[in-house]
C-alpha cells in the first residue's frame, strides 16, 4: 500500500471506529466492566482481530506499527509541562514509605527483569539481550513505554521487540485486573481490608466510564481567546512542536554519532524542559493549561494503546511464547511479593490498599491502579492516591532514565552492567528507608 494522507486519515478514522464500539462495550457489557478494560484496549483486541494480523476484514494500512512510536514522544514531551516543583521535605515527612517502596517495586523489575532473562532465559532460547526489558516495559511501563522501548530496539535491528513489548503490555493489564479482583477476594475474607465496596455500589461512571452531567468537574481550556486561536489548537501547537523537536534532535544525534540511537521520546522530553523553562522565565506558563496539555497527552495515550495492540503479529508472539510466558510468570510472582509481603513492612496502616494499588501499576497502568483501590477504598479514606501522587514526582525523573539508557546499555553489551547499577541503586533506597524509618523490618 502506497502511503499518502488519505491512508494515514483511514488509519485514524478506522481506528476511531473502534475506540467509539470500546466505549459502547465498555458501557453496556457487564462482565467487561467488571475487568475495568480501557476503551482502548477493547478498541485495540478488535483491531487485533480484525485487522491486518488477525482476519484483516479492516484495511488498516503497514505503518500502523509506526504511529505508537510517534504517539510516545507526544507523550513525552508533555510531562515536564505537566509536573509541578518537587517538594523534598513533604515526600521525606509524609510520603516517604510510598516513594521508597514505589521506586524499588520500578527500578527492581527493570533490573530483575533483565537478570532473570540473561540467565535462566537467553541461555536456552536464542532470544534477543534486551528480552528481559520487556518485562517491566509492558508491566510498569504499559503501553507507551512498551511503544517506546519497542521503537528504540527496533531501530536497532530486533524488529520482533514491537510486538513482544505491546503483548507483555496487554499481559500485564489483564492481570493487573483478573488476579487483581481475586486478591480483593481473599484479603476481604481474612480481613485485611478496611473500607470495602461491592461492584454495585462503585459510581456508576467508575463502571461504565460515562460521567452523568451532575458529577462532570469543570476544566480550564480557555487561556486565550478563540477570536485569536483555538485554546486546543494553541497546545497541541506547543505540544507537536516539542515532539517534533524531539524527532530532530534524534535525527541530528544520528548523524553525529551513527553508533548511538537517542530515541525521540527522550529527547522530547528534553525540549520539553527547555520549553517549560522559556514560559516560566517569560512569565507565560499562565496561558498553558494543564488541564488540556493531560487531556491531549491523555488522547494521545489512548490512541497509542489502540494502535499498539492492533499492530502485535501474533506469529511472533508465538515464535516467544515459553520464553514469554516464563518471563510473565516471573513478573507476577514479584509483583505479588511487593503486594503481599513488602507492603506489610514499608506500611503501618492501610497496607492491603496501598499494596493492591501497587499491583495494579506494577502489572498494568496507575489507571488499573486506581480501578483496584476505588473498590477496596471507595471514599479515597486510606490517601493512598494522593500520597502515590506526590512521591511520584522524583520517580519520573528515574523512570524516564530507565527508559532512555536500559535498552542503550544492553545494545552495548553492557546489560550486566545495567541491572548492576539498579541493584546498587535500590540498595542505597533501602539503606535510606532503613534510616528515615520508613520502613518497618519487623513487620
């Protein structure tokens, strides 16, 4: 297929079509509800069954692999618009258990991820050095990081990574719920929980994702006047041009230095902080809205999820399959060991909804997360969300190195040498977990 902008407009308008049937499903089918599945990951199972690599009654165009590695510098580069300034003494006073706990169950997946794979894995199955990234790619990760790491392996040579990074990401959401839900099960009946709802009486948004007019929360979109320009067209100005530099930087980077690949997605975000830095110097950050910077990222995400799963050739996923499963299987295993054992000791109160909530971002998205704890604290009366919301103001700086160096090392042969250095690092965080007391040893 010869790819013009009539393809590319197909391509979103069929994958619209989708996203429109996962919102229906996701509104009137009960047992759908009860797996909290995203619109976007119906949207994307269907592209996957009806698509190219499935049926291919859908004429979904080749580059349909490509689009999540566009989507994932929009992403990218609208994060450092969105943080806000890091406040050391209130993450060190108040939330120093959750950022601690938190960023060990992160920097341990990629680090273990990768050890278990070098050496119960790649010694008998003939599989790439970076198989083990995909492990915390798709399960912290999700989908955009699965796209990003996907994309980065890609330009390397291991075309394959695309497609095992988005199958690890769609594994992990599924568990994050099924398992999830049965977790909740158990910890009711022994009564770990504190404050637990049944799922008919969560909101009726939470269970169907559509808000009713009396519980929609007003945003602020109109920081300039339509009269001069659309407030929507004005960010997603600001935000393509981020992406694009981003884009540029990579390539320019590939032309200086042909041995060493800068994926875009990082070096987005690097003009994004250049950018963040200009409208605060010039007093402008006034006219950006966060509100509509989270809500283009958030389509952004959507589309990525959509696209990303639609695009898995399912052939390679069998050609993985034992390795991929072993590799799964380990992934759950210790994100059940965080759920289970370390929130008892890095939690005093609440350990059972802090931990489920973790399980729910360690092996799927903060969304399923968020689905997870809404049933077990439906009042947010455990403040496990917004304690998780301001330690994760210095875990995303860490996240996006693990991102951006992780598949770069292995691509040096130096992947010993990485999960060295997150072994050493999450050390140095239980060392000062041990020291500010976070962390309760004899629990």
């Amino acid at each position: 297929m010869n790819f013009s902008p009539w393809v590319l407009f197909t391509d979103i308008g069929l994958i619209s079509l989708l996203l429109l049937a996962g919102t229906i499903i996701r509104a009137k089918v009960g047992f759908i509800q009860r797996m909290f599945l995203p619109a976007s990951i119906i949207a994307g199972l269907l592209a996957l069954i009806f698509g190219p690599n499935g049926f291919g009654l859908l004429p979904f165009s080749d580059q349909m692999g490509t689009y999540p590695a566009i989507l994932i510098a929009v992403i990218f580069g609208t994060l450092p618009l969105l943080s806000p300034p890091i406040d050391w003494n209130a993450i060190k006073t108040r939330v120093g258990s959750m950022w601690s706990y938190s960023q060990l169950a992160m920097v341990l997946m990629w680090g273990g991820g990768l050890l278990f794979a070098l050496v119960l894995i790649n010694p008998i199955w003939d599989v790439h050095d970076g198989f083990g990234l995909l492990l915390a790619a798709g399960f912290v990760g999700g989908h955009g990081t699965a796209a990003a790491i996907g994309a980065t392996f890609a330009q390397n040579g291991w075309e394959e990574a695309t497609s095992l990074a988005m199958t690890s990401a769609t594994v992990g959401i599924m568990s994050a719920i099924l398992i999830g839900i049965l977790f909740i099960k158990w910890g009711s009946s022994k009564g770990h929980t504190s404050f637990l709802a049944s799922f008919d009486n969560l909101p009726n948004e939470l269970r169907t994702g559509l808000i009713p007019p009396e519980s929609r929360e007003k945003s602020e979109t109109d920081t300039v006047s339509s009269i001069s320009i659309d407030p929507y067209v004005f960010h997603l100005s600001i935000i393509t041009i981020i992406a694009m530099g981003g884009y540029y930087l990579s390539q320019l980077g590939a032309m200086l230095l042909p041995s060493v690949v800068i994926p875009a997605f990082s070096l987005a975000f690097l003009v994004g902080l250049f950018v963040k830095k200009i409208v605060n110097v010039t007093n402008t950050d006034q006219y950006v809205s966060k509100d509509v910077v989270s809500r283009i990222s958030g389509s952004a995400t959507d589309i990525l999820v959509a696209f990303g799963i639609g695009s898995i050739s399912i052939s390679v996923v069998l050609d993985y399959a034992i390795p991929l499963l072993l590799l799964f299987v380990f992934g759950l295993f210790y994100a059940f060991v965080f759920f289970a054992i370390l929130s008892k000791k890095f939690f005093a109160d609440f350990w059972f909804e802090k931990g489920i909530f973790t399980w729910g971002w360690t092996t799927g998205t903060v969304a399923m997360g968020m689905a997870l704890l809404r049933i077990v604290d439906p009042n947010s009366e455990s403040k496990t969300l917004d304690d998780y919301s301001l330690a994760y103001i210095p875990i995303a700086p860490v996240e996006i190195l693990l991102v951006t160096f992780a598949p770069m090392l292995v691509l040096n042969s130096q992947g010993f040498v990485f999960v060295g250095i997150t072994f050493a690092f999450s050390f140095a965080i239980y060392l000062l977990a041990i020291k500010n007391k976070w962390l309760n040893k004899k629990a």
